[in-house]
C-alpha cells in the first residue's frame, strides 16, 4: 500500500503551485455587482486582452490544441505519448497549440518542435507564475481564465484531451457540449489513455443508460490509447470535414496591432489573412 501511494506522489512536485488561481481582478469582479466604473473598466481591460490575443494569434495558422496535465514529468509514458501526438499532429501540417505550460502541454510542443512545427502557448498569469515552456515559437500571457479557453478553442480543428485534472476535464466537458448544442462546429475530440479515463468513460455510459445525454452523445469523441487512430480521426475530421488544404500565405503582420510573423511554412488554411 505504501508503494502505491509512492508512485501517485512521484510526479508531483510539492513546491509548485499548480492549483489555477484567477487575477485578483478576475475574482473581485465575480464577487458581485460593483459600481457602474468599476465594472465598465473591467470590460475595457477585458476587451484590451481579446484584441491582443487575437492579433497575436491570427497568423499561426489553423491549430490541434492539446490539453493535459501540467504534472507529469518528462519520464512518464504520457508526455511521451504527448511528445509523440505533437509530432504526428505538425505531420498534417498544423500548428500545436497548448496552455504553454509544463507536462503535457509542454510535451506537445517538444514533438512539434523536433518536426519543424509550429509550436504556440496560450499561457495564464498566475501568482505563481507559470513560465512558457521552451519549445514555443511564439506565445501570449493571458490574465483571464475565461479568455484564455476561448483562445485555445478559437484558432483550432481539434482538441486532444491527455491525462489531466480539472483544467482538463473542464475544457474536455465544455468542448462536447459546445458540439452536443451546436455552438460549435462538429469537429474531432480526442480523449487519450483508456486506463485514466476508464471510470470517466463508464460514467458518460451510465449518462447513457440514465437518459441524460443521447446514445449518439458518447460518439462526439473518440476514445483511444492509439497515436496512429487519433491522427486518422484528426485528418478525416479535422482536414477532410472542413476542406483544408496545404498552400503557401503571404503573411503581412503588422507590428502596430501587436501581430508577430512566425515563420512561413506550407499549412492547411482556409482562412484568409
């Protein structure tokens, strides 16, 4: 029993906070209403933060965002799987975007970099503050939880959703059901590592047979321990379904809106600069 508890400590680093904690603004703003000032200069930051987000996002080209675990260590099998998933994912000619943080996210955009990728961090600010990884070509800190995660869905095809805790869970949830209610186009899930998710992957069964999401719900993703199946289910649904094609982009930034120019590659794109 000893033993057991041994490995569940082994990856996890006492002397990192890794617990998401909001901006000070973030949480006096949703302690309640404040005055009429206090809430419009929240929006303008806010809006201040969109805007720079986007303009630094907009020429990274069509993305794979890969979530996970920022705890798991470069010796662990699911960084390699990570590691290994960013290289395959660059093969198809997109950009891996991740939070831009260690573990796994961390893992993704290694493999992305040793294969010439593209490799982009959508990093949150914390008190503690979490460094980008080393192997981003290009990254943006955000200060906001909540725009953070629509940054991460914006820009991308398709999600793969490694071994994580809550932060992954909860972009894992939010993305089935933004699919499940059409607010999103239907594009491809994946939920890596049958072990971890077993009991996860049961209780959406149960969901099922309890009537609260419909037999054809458990479909929006695609469970898998295979690197090889979740590649073919990126490029059938991610490339096929919406008609992505490789081709060369003049890419113009421009400096005074905050626009970075990152390397010029041939990418899918359907979309105009």
């Amino acid at each position: 029993m000893a033993n057991e508890e041994e490995n569940k400590e082994e990856h996890v680093d006492p002397n990192v906070e890794f617990t998401p904690v909001g901006s000070k603004q973030e949480a006096i703003f949703l302690e309640g209403p404040h005055s009429r000032w206090k809430e419009f200069t929240f929006l303008l930051d806010v809006m201040s933060e969109f805007i720079r987000g986007f303009r630094k996002l907009h020429f990274v080209g069509p993305c794979v965002t890969v979530f996970g675990s920022a705890r798991f260590k470069e010796t662990h099998p699911y960084y390699q799987f990570a590691r290994e998933i960013g290289k395959e994912i660059v093969k198809l000619g997109f950009t891996v975007m991740t939070g831009g943080g260690p573990g796994i996210m961390e893992a993704a955009n290694r493999g992305a970099k040793e294969e010439g990728g593209r490799s982009i961090g959508c990093n949150i600010v914390l008190p503690k503050e979490q460094k980008p990884n080393p192997y981003l070509d290009l990254w943006v800190d955000i200060d906001y939880f909540f725009l953070r995660k629509l940054l991460l869905t914006k820009y991308s095809y398709a999600f793969v959703v490694m071994p994580g805790g809550y932060g992954t869970l909860d972009e894992f949830f939010e993305a089935i059901t933004m699919i499940q209610t059409g607010k999103f186009q239907k594009f491809p899930v994946v939920l890596f590592g049958k072990s971890f998710h077993e009991k996860l992957y049961n209780h959406l069964q149960n969901l099922v047979i309890e009537q609260t999401i419909g037999p054809e719900d458990i479909n929006l993703f695609l469970f898998t321990d295979s690197v090889e199946d979740a590649i073919k289910h990126i490029a059938k649904y991610g490339i096929d379904n919406f008609g992505l094609k490789k081709k060369k982009r003049i890419i113009k930034p421009m400096g005074i809106l905050g626009e970075s120019s990152p390397e010029k590659k041939d990418i899918p794109s359907t979309i105009a600069s």
